[in-house]
C-alpha cells in the first residue's frame, strides 16, 4: 500500500468579513461557508501504520460502509443553529436548512420568533439572497464572493455533502494510508481524490462504523479544515451527525452546529430565488 507523503502547516487560510449595508448577511453565508471549510492548528493525531492484515480489513469495512451510504438520500432537511465566536464577537445563527447533494442549498435565517429575516440559496457556481427587512435581493457568483473574502477556490470547489452528512463516498483503491489513533480512538484513513487536488483524513471508529474527525489538506499540504462530528442519530439506512464542531482556529474562533428535526430524502431538489417584487436588486459579477 503507497503511503502518502506527509506535509503538514499549522497555518489556516484566513477570511474577512466587509462592512457593508447588509453585512449580516454576507456574514451568514460567510459563517455557513466557514463551518464547512475552517480549520485549526494541532498535532499529528495519529501515530505508526496498521499492519498488513488490520489494514485490509479496514478496506474491506470500507467498502462495505460505502455502498451503504450510496442507498442513503442525497437531499437533507432540518433545524439549524451555528454559533460563532471569536475574542471579538458572538454571535447565534437560526433557521431552516434545505441541502441537495452534491452542493445546493438553501438557507432561511430566523429571528427568535420564528419569522424569516433572510434567505440564501445556491450552489458552488452562484448565490442569491433576499433579505425580508430591507425588501432587498442580491445575486452573484460564488468565486465573486469568495474572491472578496479571501475564500480559497480550494473550498469552494470541495464536497461539501460529505462535510455536512459525515460520510464518505470513496472506495478503498483511494486510501494512501492507515494508522493507528494516537488516542485510541480507531483509526486514520488517508484517502486521495483523483479528482479534487489535496488529501482527506478520516478517523474512522471501527466498531460504530463512522467517521468521527475529518482533517483535509489543499494541494500544497496545508491543513484547511479540521472537523468533529457527534450525536449520530439513524436515518433508514443512514447516519447522520447531528453536532458538528470546528475548534481550535485561527485568531481563538470556534464554530459548533446543532442539526434538530433531521429528515434525509431521495427527492432531488433545486433552490432557485427570485426577486420578490417591489425589492431593490443588485448583481454582482
């Protein structure tokens, strides 16, 4: 088995947030980007290679949970809280998510009161946002976005079905590597995407059969991500994490998702806004 190459920084790639008439928004996709994409700075977690035969019964585990998880629905559903802090700032996000495999969404932030304050769509390619208060619609591409906020196109180009759901599509031919938790905790599973540039590292607990961290590297070696999935609840034939955290940032942020009234389907769906009329527009590039 080829190992892979270890190349570690204990740098993130860092974003901004501009001030601007609707910053809460442009803040509330930033935050659901960077709850996908933030990582943070630790050590290797895990230590020596599996042997042989360990390793091979961990390819064979893998391919059976990959099957498993390709019968699971592409689209999920349910109550969302992400809460963002950082030395400067606290701040709760609310609402209802709608996510379609492989990177549509749909997003409508509430207040405490369940009343809709803002609602973003989109895709990897483009968003849309209407914000109820204002009566304001705004447009544009997502490299657009990421560009004024120093987004990496790494991220944005990454899968982020995987991200949110836990899981973990690719087979066995795709792992680099396998070693042992320095915890204890299972093992690590390098694997490489022919695909999409970089690596992933999965902690992969054996006898409850999921991944409970997942660390990614860009193509450069770069840690961008770092995430911890708990509270896994079964779906059907699936499994979904229901708390998702992000710690140990740069700057001291942390990020935590609380999923609530979960519900996963085979019902492919498309999230498309329109400007309601009577709002002012505004496209960006």
């Amino acid at each position: 088995m080829r190992k892979a190459k270890q190349r570690y920084n204990k740098k993130s790639m860092p974003w901004k947030t501009e001030t601007s008439l609707f910053t809460q928004g442009k803040q509330t996709l930033l935050f659901l980007l960077a709850a996908f994409w933030l990582g943070g700075c630790a050590g290797k977690p895990w230590t020596e290679p599996l042997g042989d035969a360990g390793a091979d019964a961990v390819t064979q585990q893998v391919d059976t949970l990959v099957a498993r998880d390709a019968r699971c629905g592409g689209t999920l559903e349910g109550d969302l809280v992400l809460f963002y802090e950082s030395p400067l700032e606290k701040k709760a996000l609310r609402g209802f998510l709608q996510f379609s495999m492989p990177s549509l969404y749909k997003f409508v932030m509430t207040n405490p009161f369940g009343q809709p304050l803002l609602v973003i769509a989109g895709d990897q390619n483009s968003f849309q946002a209407i914000y109820t208060l204002q009566k304001y619609y705004l447009a544009g591409s997502l490299r657009s976005f990421g560009l004024r906020n120093n987004i990496p196109e790494y991220f944005l180009k990454s899968d982020w079905g995987s991200l949110l759901t836990g899981r973990n599509l690719l087979p066995s031919q795709a792992i680099t590597d396998i070693r042992k938790d320095r915890n204890g905790k299972g093992v690590w599973l390098t694997f490489q995407n022919k695909d999409r540039p970089g690596v992933a590292h999965l902690l992969f607990d054996r006898e409850k059969e999921i991944f409970i961290e997942r660390i990614l590297e860009n193509g450069r070696g770069q840690k961008v991500a770092e995430i911890s999935y708990g509270d896994w609840v079964t779906l059907g034939e699936c499994r979904q994490p229901l708390d998702i955290s992000i710690a140990g940032l740069d700057y001291g942020t942390d990020i935590h998702i609380k999923l609530a009234n979960v519900h996963i389907s085979d019902e492919k769906k498309t999230y498309r806004l329109q400007p309601p009329p009577g709002f002012s527009q505004q496209f960006m590039p």
